[in-house]
C-alpha cells in the first residue's frame, strides 16, 4: 500500500505571494517519509529517565529537544515524548531501551502533517495566527499551541536561519496548510 501524503494534491512547488526582487523569502517544505513515535511513562514507573538514551539522545526535560542529524525527540509533557526519525531502525532502538512495564509507545507516523518554514520572517507568518509568544523560544525548544485554531505542536530547529517544523493532526493538514501560506504571501513564500 501507497502512502499519501495528506498535502498530496494541495503543496505545489514555485514563488508564491510577494516575491519580486526578494532575497528573503520564506521557505515552505512539507516533510514525508519520516517516522514519528509517542512516548508516555507510565504514572505507576519509577524508573529514572536520566539514563535512557534512544539513538544516543537523552530524553529532554521541559520544552526542550535532544536532537543528532536523523532523530529529534521532542518533549511533548510531564513523562512524554515524541520521537521524530529518518532513521528507519529507530523503533528497534526505542523497544530496546525502554520496558513495557513502564512506558507505552504508539506510531504517530502517518497521523501527522509536518510543514518547515525557514527565514528571517517565520517569526512574523506564525504572530498572523499563534497566540504563543516566541520570545526565548529558539534552537532546541518545542511548544504545543494553535494557529487559527488549530492545534500544533512547534519544533525550533535552527535560529540561523530561523526554522522551525510545525506538526498538526493529518484531518488538519490542509487547513494549516492554506492559513501558513495564505500568512507567508505579504512576504512572499517558495514552495519546496
């Protein structure tokens, strides 16, 4: 079976908006073919977190992210994770890490929708419909929060230049899809 991205017929590359005689305009990149998990330790554990390494990365305290060139893992709460892979063995190096006696992992791989904005005015697209303040907010931190009422979680990948991976639930994936480009047009987008 095929997988289909949920922005299969809607993301089309080219200049959109705004973007005559620009350097800076803002990239838009939709991300596929990754892998993503949800870890959750159970309340009745007791085992410490601070020794557990998944692909060589602890797992993060409080709105921060542990990251290497093809895992990030995202801290989503109080004992829980999400881990987001290239790496196609990244569910064998989870199970062989963590007990079922106190975690529960579930694959989120294909429920999600992943767009990557990267530029100097990413910031600004994101004021246009997220009531989150950015401020402080940069490389290796994550938030949950909303963009015109949809629910997000944001991954702050690099500050130089700035980019950031928003990810929402796959049923939402046009209609963020439309409210991030429809923000990016006043400074014109390129589609990737």
């Amino acid at each position: 079976m095929k997988n289909v991205s949920a922005l299969e017929n809607i993301h089309k590359h080219g200049l959109f908006g705004n973007h005559d005689s620009k350097d800076e305009l803002i990239n838009i990149r939709e991300i596929k073919d990754i892998l993503i998990y949800q870890i959750v330790k159970y309340k009745k554990s007791s085992i410490s977190i601070d020794k557990i390494k998944i692909d060589n990365l602890n797992l993060p305290q409080t709105l921060l992210v542990s990251s290497n060139p093809n895992t990030r893992i995202l801290w989503m709460g109080p004992d829980n994770w999400l881990v987001v892979s290239k790496n196609k063995e990244i569910e064998k190096s989870i199970l062989e890490n963590l007990s079922h006696d106190d975690f529960a992992l579930t694959d989120l791989s294909h429920s999600r929708t992943i767009l990557e904005l990267e530029g100097s005015l990413v910031d600004e697209v994101l004021k246009k419909g997220c009531p989150l303040n950015l401020d402080g907010l940069d490389e290796g931190k994550c938030s949950n929060s909303a963009f015109h009422a949809i629910t997000i979680t944001i991954d702050f990948i690099s500050s130089n230049p700035r980019k950031v991976r928003i990810f929402a639930l796959r049923s939402f994936g046009e209609s963020l899809y439309h409210s991030i480009t429809d923000a990016c047009l006043e400074f014109g987008y390129k589609a990737e």
